[in-house]
C-alpha cells in the first residue's frame, strides 16, 4: 500500500492505515522502534514484559537484599 510522508512540525511523520496498524497488532499510543535496515526504513512494534509484584518478590534473595537507607532528618511535620 503506498502512503505519504507528511509534515508534524520539525518532524516528519507517516499516517499507518488502520487495517495495517490492525494486522501490525498497534493501535493509538503503542511503542513501536524506527530503524533502517539496507536503506528500508523498518517499524515495529515493541513488546515490553508484564510485570507484576509476585514475579518480582519471587527474585528476592538475601544476597540482593540491602539495609535501610538514611534520608536525612525529618522536615516540617513528618512522624517515623
């Protein structure tokens, strides 16, 4: 499908046809890397891990653990 290059400012920018942003699997706000590759430019979408908190307690070990950090005295009405 041919499509064209338009301005966004200082920028440039290429308007992706919904039924290729679908096949893509990208919608409105997805991450996507930009790069050329022999002169082609390239765009993909980037898929990041999810993460959530009893994956990333499960890494706690002693060894990774550290002690408590002092920030300072307390300010204005903080109580410890």
């Amino acid at each position: 499908m041919e499509t064209r290059i338009k301005r966004w400012g200082n920028s440039l920018a290429l308007r992706i046809p919904r039924s290729i942003a679908a096949e893509a699997g990208v919608e409105y706000g997805s991450p996507v890397d930009v790069h050329v590759e022999d002169g082609a430019m390239i765009v993909r979408p980037v898929e990041h891990p999810t993460v959530d908190l009893k994956s990333l307690l499960k890494k706690v070990r002693k060894s990774n653990l550290h002690a408590e950090i002092s920030t300072g005295k307390r300010k204005g009405r903080e109580v410890w």
